[in-house]
C-alpha cells in the first residue's frame, strides 16, 4: 500500500496548513475565550473549495478522494478542533450521507449548495436521553398526507445555530424500534423549528454547539431520505464518514501538541540543560511521535478504503478510537511538559487538552468502540456491503 501524496494532495495541504497560519492561530485565543464562532471563517475556507473537497466536480465539489479530506480535517484541527468539526459535520456527516442515500434531486437541492459552499449541512442523531443507545431516542415523525410532523428535541449538534440543512432521525413507527427509525432533511426555515447554543462548554469553545427543537414541523414527503425504516442504517454509515474525520482531525491535534511541546523544549532549561534533554520529557514526546504515526497511518488506510468503495465500518471504528485517545494522551502530556505555565493560556496546549476530551466521547465513545473491536474479534460482528455505498474514487 502507498502512503505518498500526490502533488496535488501535497499542494492541499501546503494550501490548508497556510491557511491556519494566517487565518486561525493568530486569534484562535480569541476566539476561544469569547466561545464564539467566526463564520468569516467558513466563507474563506468556502472559497477555497474546502466545503467539498470530496464531492464529485458534477455535485459542485473538487472531485478529490477522500483522503484529501482527512488532510483538510487533519490540518484544521492543527489550528483548533472547533473548525475540522465544522467540516466533519457538514462534509462528513450531512454531505458524504447525501451522496451515499439521497435521490437525484435531493443532491441538486442539497448537495450542490453545500458542496459549493453556499449553504451549511448538520447532523441530528443525539437527543437528551439517547446517545450511544440511538433507539431511546423520543423525536417523532408521522405521515399526514404530502407531508410528516417531526416533533422532538436533539441536542449537542454542532452548527446549529448556523446550518441551512438538517439530516435529522425520528421514528416513523417506533413499534419497530432501529427498523422503525427514519432520516429527513430539514431546512432551518421550516416553521416550528428552532435552536439554541450550549453554553459553558469544557472544549471546542470556539465552535457553535447546542440544541434543535422540533413544534409540528412540517417536512415534505420528498425529504424523506432514503425509505421509511432506513434511518439507523443511514445514521450507522453517516458516522463511518463522521469518524474518518474526527480521527484524522486527532492525527493533526497530536501534531500541534508535538509542534507546540518541541518548541518550548527548546526554550525552557532546568537543571542547567534544556528540558527536553531530560529522559522523561524525552519520552513523552517519544510516545507522541509513536501515536502520530501509528494514529495516521490507521486513518490513511481507511480513506484508502473508502477510495475502493469497500465497506469500512471496523477500521473506521479502530482508527476513531485509537487515534482519540492518543490525541487526549498527547494534550495532557504536552501540558505536563509545559508545567505551569501550560495551565495559564498563555500557550495552546490547555485549550489542546480541553479540545481533546470531547472526540473521545463523541461519535461512539472508547467504551462503545472497544465493544466493538471486541466484537469483531470474537466473531459476534461482521461488515457486510450495504445497498448503499459512498461512489468509489475516482468518480465519474
């Protein structure tokens, strides 16, 4: 298997990694400490033609493969989590499940727009008491005539106060429990639909997070994605492409943390030698370099996955939770490497180790993938190919 990027890979990441050095690490802290969201930011990274870097060109994206994306994703997070999780969701979540579920003139709706840039895609599976159980969750959708009534609450949605569409999961009959679950778009300007920010958040300050309410929204028969009773299998697939993402954001969290831990190992001296001629320092930054590498060559080995349009769901699920949590082990070493002074913000590393605790939880906790692993090994679990898949690399 080859790991070397193309010219025009490498060119991608020269493009992104500029980016973050001009458009985000200079007011990040900013940023962070208001926890605000800056669209700006988004409309830039729009036109550069991130917003659909693996959306085949006909859909209005650039038609590259998917381990492109894990490059935006990896870069980004270099700058922060907040905006690879934007690009997660509305890449990896919204607009990669509309290319693998939607009709034909749901793409041109959907797809398009938000490929291009135009218009923001989210995701809303979670609710207050449904989480990793996904069949607790209470949000309803009953057929009247030409149209379905959604009712419920989803929370924890990234983008929510800024997303045009929604893919959205509510039972159609619940007597089914996972088979009677469906997936919508919603547009934000459906009437009885509304959204609220999460405030006070631990991490990912400087990211857009909260609830969506549902009042007898009114969603068209033709939003319907997929068929009636497909919504878990559509959400399951939806979070391989999710977890891609977040993990090789992970991949790029490790490398700020390395960058940022070198760097004042160089600067800072104790004992009459720079600190990080000490053997303990030395070895935690040893084993971040080891989860850098092993962390990205999982990921890469899934986009090449994807790239064949071979199912994924267990590499997916191993390169999701191992490369989180060396994220989370590479933040909290890199503070301890700073010392004190990591626990002010007057280095990134404390709001790298804030940062890294939610993608550990998100999108299927450690727990959640370590049952799985255990289930694939064991033999209780097997991937079988979906009706369904994302088009194989290169598109037509």
């Amino acid at each position: 298997m080859n790991f070397d990027f193309t010219a025009e890979q490498e060119l991608l990441r020269k493009t992104v990694r500029q980016f973050v050095d001009a458009e985000i690490m200079p007011y990040i802290g900013e940023w962070d400490a208001a926890g605000a969201f800056d669209r700006r930011i988004w409309q830039r990274l729009a036109a550069l033609g991130l917003m659909g870097v693996c959306v085949p060109e006909k859909y209005g994206g650039a038609g590259m493969d998917y381990n492109s994306l894990a490059i935006v994703c990896e870069e980004l997070e270099r700058g922060d989590t907040a905006f690879r999780t934007a690009v997660s969701v509305h890449t990896g979540l919204n607009s990669m499940t509309l290319m693998q579920w939607a009709t034909e003139e749901q793409k041109q709706k959907y797809l398009v727009p938000q490929a291009k840039g135009e218009k923001i895609g989210a995701f809303g599976l979670t609710e207050p008491a449904a989480g990793s159980d996904v069949a607790a969750m209470q949000s309803t959708a009953v057929r009247d005539g030409e149209y379905y009534i959604l009712n419920g609450q989803k929370t924890w949605i990234s983008l929510c106060d800024v997303a045009d569409h929604f893919i959205i999961f509510a039972y159609t009959d619940k007597s089914k429990k996972h088979h009677g679950i469906s997936a919508f778009i919603v547009e934000r300007t459906f009437e009885g639909f509304s959204s609220k920010a999460i405030k006070g958040k631990y991490g990912i300050r400087a990211g857009n997070t909260g609830e969506l309410f549902f009042e007898d929204v009114r969603i068209p028969a033709e939003n319907l994605l997929g068929q009636e009773g497909e919504g878990f299998k559509i959400a399951m697939s939806a979070l391989d492409n999710g977890r891609f993402t977040v993990a090789a954001g992970a991949v790029g969290l490790i490398q700020a943390c390395l960058e940022a831990s070198i760097k004042y190992c160089k600067e800072r001296e104790t004992f009459g030698k720079p600190i990080g001629e000490h053997q303990l320092v030395g070895q935690m930054l040893a084993q971040m370099e080891a989860g850098y590498q092993m962390s990205r060559l999982l990921v890469y080995r899934v986009g090449e996955l994807k790239n064949k349009g071979v199912r994924n769901t267990r590499e997916t699920s191993l390169a999701k939770w191992q490369a989180c949590d060396f994220a989370n082990k590479a933040a909290d070493d890199a503070l301890q490497i700073h010392g004190a002074y990591g626990y002010s913000d007057e280095y990134p590393v404390a709001r790298y180790l804030r940062n890294s605790k939610a993608p550990v939880i998100y999108e299927g906790t450690r727990e959640i993938h370590t049952i799985m692993q255990a289930d694939y090994v064991l033999g209780r679990r097997e991937d079988k190919p979906l009706n369904h898949m994302l088009p194989s690399w290169p598109f037509d």
